[in-house]
C-alpha cells in the first residue's frame, strides 16, 4: 500500500500557545472565602433545621463576611494575580 505523503516531509502542527502556569485558586484570599462561606453555610442550615431565624441570619451574615474577607484578601495581594500582573512578570 503506497503512502499518502510520499515527499517524506512531517505534518506541522498548529497548537495554540498554552495557557500561563497558573495555581488554579490556590491562594489564602480563595481558600479563607471557601471556608467562611462553607461555614455560614452550614450555620445557616442548623438555624434553619432548629427552626431559629437569628442562627440563621448569623449564617448569611458569616457568608457575606467571607466575600467581604475574601476580596479584601485579594485587594491585598493574597490572591491570583490578573492577566495583566503574569504578562509583566
């Protein structure tokens, strides 16, 4: 059986340019956000199941601490850095 590509000459690949080395959220601003909100969450649902609506309003109010939280965390330095951040580095 005769091959297609005789000439001998390889294929070229066209890929394009692979995505900058990221640490995909691993960072104190993403994993002190998981777990403020994770536990207010939780609060939140123990209010609800003990059918007590200040535990529950605790837990929404601890969920919005750890966006707050979470954003200043990252405001301050401790989260990914932008597009912009990597491309000057």
């Amino acid at each position: 059986m005769a091959d297609n590509n005789s000439s001998g000459a390889s294929e070229h690949l066209y890929l394009p340019p692979a995505p900058p080395n990221d640490n995909h959220g691993h960072t104190t601003a993403s994993w002190t956000l998981v777990v403020l909100v994770l536990l207010g969450v939780l609060v939140a649902a123990g209010g609800v199941l003990v059918s007590k609506p200040a535990i529950f309003w605790v837990g929404l109010g601890v969920i919005a601490l750890g966006i707050v939280v979470g954003k200043v965390l990252q405001v301050l330095g401790h989260g990914q850095k932008s597009e912009i951040e990597r491309a000057r580095a």
